[in-house]
C-alpha cells in the first residue's frame, strides 16, 4: 500500500514538473500541427470548405515540389551517409593518441559554438567568383568557377552541412568508443584478430545505439539545411539545391497555405515514418544480438 502511496505521488510530482513543457511543446508545435492539417483538408485558412485531399493532388502534381522532393531525398542519401563516416573515422582517431589530438577536439567544436550566419560569411568568400578557392585554381591556370551556380552547388552545401554538423556527431561516437570496455580488444589481440575483424565485431556492434542516435539526428539535421543554403546561394538558388523548405518558404511568401501546409504534412509523415522504419530495424537487430 504503501508503494503505491509513493509511486502516485512520485507519478503526480513527474507531473508537475513535466507540465510547463508538455504546455508549452502543446502550444508552439502540436496544436499549430494540428491545425495545419486541418487547414491541408480545406480549400482556405478562413472560412474553408472541405475538399479532402485536393490539396496533395495538387501538390503532387506541382513539378517545382517533385524537384524539391528529389532534391532533398537526393541530399539526404549523399549528406547523411558522408557525416557519419566522417564523424566516426574522426572520433576513432581521437579516441586514440593522435598528435594534437587536444587541439583537434577543440577545432571540431568550434561549429556548435561559432553562429551560422558569421561562419557563411566565411563560405561565401571561399567559394566566390573572386573568392580563395578561384584564386588558388586561377594560380594553377584553371578558369574561375560561379560555384553556387553549377552542378558543384550541392557539393558546396554538403560540404557545409558535414562541417557543421560532424562536431556533435563525434561527441556521441568518443562518448560511445569510452563506453567499450578494453577487455574485448584485449581478447581480441590474444585470439590475433586484426584490425578489421576487431572493427567489424566489437566497435560497430557495440556503437549500434549510438550509431543509430547520429544517424536520426543527422537525417533530421539534413532536412534543416534550408538556413545554410539561403545565406550561402540567397532566395534563388540553382535548381539543385532547391528543397523541401525552399518550396515551403515560397508557398508562405505567396500566401497558398493549403499547399504549404500539405506540403508540410507530407514532410513530417515522410520523417516519421522514416523514424519508424530506423527503430524497427534497431529494435530487430538488438533481439538478434541478444539473441
């Protein structure tokens, strides 16, 4: 009786504590959810009347959202992939006695720290038309490049989007390499396995939880590229690195919140089911191993 005395009240005090930001998440993001699906249904934000799914009909038969489809889901399969092998081959080098390993943690946090709209800047004079990069090819006899107005567009924000985006992913990676026992390795070397089989058996099996933590954040972080691809290439960017969020930001500009809105449905149905099909793949491999 007496337990469950305790767990009620611990269960209220969890409550309490929980509600300013159950409140808060309910006012500044699910609410306005709801309502823009609400609004994705009508053929109006005011008055409307219902037209079921008109509005996606419409949406997917626009060409300007099934570029911004492509070229978003194209981002993703590049971006996400390069960040995370990046960010553990790094986080396994530091891991170890590196030379200027303190120097390099410190160089790889600077992005989390450094705001985004000063380090563009720094892009920007890189990769303009009189920026270093050209300078250094023109040294070389090779012609200057308009970089973000080429095929090399998406390479730029790739580019960008790794650079600010490894820093956090090593973090996890050293935080899950430290959490390895060294027992295993040990074992390892008396049984001569060698460096790939030590790699492939232990690391990658035992960073499964933290490898599929950074790669959510990092698909997540893909579809929040918009920011970095504004400041760098401006409100017309060349066509390959027209987004998701390019096309809704243009909706909202225009004012057609029926296919703003569908468009935004269809983006956080997309992420969630992604979402879901990563945690049923971990959930089935951990049964697995546990197996």
């Amino acid at each position: 009786m007496r337990f469950r005395q305790r767990l009620r009240k611990d269960g209220t005090a969890a409550v309490y504590f929980l509600a300013p930001s159950l409140i808060g998440f309910s006012i500044f993001y699910l609410i306005p959810f709801a309502m823009g699906v609400i609004y994705s249904l009508q053929d109006g934000s005011t008055n409307g009347s219902f037209v079921g799914l008109t509005n996606y009909q419409q949406l997917f038969a626009s060409s300007s959202f099934r570029k911004a489809v492509s070229n978003t889901v194209m981002f993703t399969l590049v971006s996400v992939p390069l960040v995370v092998a990046c960010s553990l081959i790094i986080a396994i080098l530091l891991n170890h006695n590196v030379y200027l390993r303190n120097w390099l943690r410190t160089a790889y946090v600077m992005p989390l720290v450094v705001p985004t709209a000063s380090i563009i800047l720094v892009w920007q004079v890189l990769f303009d038309w009189n920026g270093t990069l050209n300078a250094i090819l023109h040294s070389f006899g090779i012609e200057r490049m308009d970089w973000m107005k080429s095929e090399w567009a998406r390479g730029v924000v790739i580019a960008v989007y790794i650079w600010k985006n490894v820093g956090y992913n090593i973090i996890l990676f050293l935080a899950g390499l430290q959490n390895i026992p060294n027992d295993y390795y040990e074992t390892a070397d008396v049984e001569g396995a060698g460096l790939i089989r030590k790699f492939t058996n232990i690391t990658l099996v035992y960073l499964l939880p933290t490898t599929f933590f950074v790669v959510l954040m990092s698909i997540v972080n893909s579809f929040k590229v918009f920011r970095e691809t504004y400041l760098i290439a401006g409100d017309y960017p060349h066509d390959s690195l027209y987004m998701l969020q390019h096309y809704m930001n243009n909706m909202f500009l225009s004012m057609d919140m029926q296919k703003l809105t569908a468009a935004a449905v269809v983006t956080a149905g997309s992420i969630l089911l992604l979402i879901s099909v990563l945690f049923a793949m971990e959930r089935r491999f951990q049964s697995y191993m546990d197996g």
